[in-house]
C-alpha cells in the first residue's frame, strides 16, 4: 500500500506542474496574440496618419 501511495502522490505533482506549464503557455500564447494585434492596430494608425488626413483608429 505505500508504493501505491508514493506512486499516486509523485503522478499527483507531476499531473500539477504539467497544469502549471500549460497554464503559462496558455497566457504567453494569448499575450503574445493580444501584442499581436496591438502592432497592428499600431502599423495602421501610423500609416493613417502619415499618408491620409484623418487616423480611422486613433489611439
């Protein structure tokens, strides 16, 4: 029974860092989507604003 409980506690943390890493990946994916998309919106106003009279998306 106590190789059962060792086996069960060390599945346990593995199972939790293995949640914590996806967790970080998961939120430097979508920051880097969400910094993404502000470059974007960034590349457009500039461009707005250098080649038209008036920014469609000012910031």
């Amino acid at each position: 029974m106590d190789e059962r409980c060792f086996y069960l506690e060390v599945l346990q943390a593995v199972t939790k860092r293995l949640k914590s890493a996806m967790e970080h990946q998961l939120c430097n994916l979508k920051s880097r989507v969400a910094s993404g998309h502000l470059t974007i919106l960034l590349q457009h106003t500039v461009f707005d604003i250098l080649f038209t009279k008036k920014p469609k998306n000012p910031i």
